[in-house]
C-alpha cells in the first residue's frame, strides 16, 4: 500500500468486517457513533471521511487502541538521552568581566 487512496479502501474494509462481525448493519452503526449513515459509507467505501467521524466510528466498534497506535506517546531513546547534556544548572559568568566586592 503505497498511496492515500490504497489506505483509505483498506481501512474502510476493516471497519466494514469489524461492523459485520458485531452483527451491525451501516445505519446502526452510524446511531451508534452518532454519525451520517453518508458518513459510514464513505468510510466503509474509502471515499474518505472527517476525523471525528473515524474516531466516532472506532469508537462505537470498541478499537480505541486503533487510535492510540496511530498517536502514540512520545518517549525519549535511551540512546538520545544519554547523547544529549545535562540540564544546566547555573549561569556562567562572562568574560572579561571582573567581580567586584
């Protein structure tokens, strides 16, 4: 799958199998997500949809983890912490500048 369009007819397949196997028809489903009935077509034929009607739609079919794999939370490497410095902990002093009592 290289393309927006491959991805949108892919995703909308699996949301159609997922509302299959719950034994939902498409205008259930869209009650259920409180959506267009237009909008669950849309999705289940690839044709696109906004974002909130995929998250509503994930949603009614119980596959938030779908979601979370798609934003997961962001975390520092190992690696990265370890190339990178330690917070500074005071201001250095300019030079060329002399104390004064």
């Amino acid at each position: 799958m290289n393309t927006s369009k491959e991805w949108e007819a892919e995703l909308g397949r699996q949301i159609r199998a997922l509302r299959l196997r719950q034994n939902l028809d498409q205008q259930q489903l869209a009650e259920r997500a409180g959506i267009a009935l237009s909008a669950v077509k849309n999705l289940e034929g690839g044709k696109g949809a906004t974002l909130r009607s995929l998250i509503q739609t994930l949603r009614a079919l119980n596959r938030e983890t779908w979601l979370r794999t798609l934003a997961p939370a962001v975390s520092i490497s190992p690696v990265q912490m370890l190339k990178s410095k330690a917070p500074r902990q005071r201001a250095s002093r300019k030079r060329g500048m002399t104390s004064r009592p």
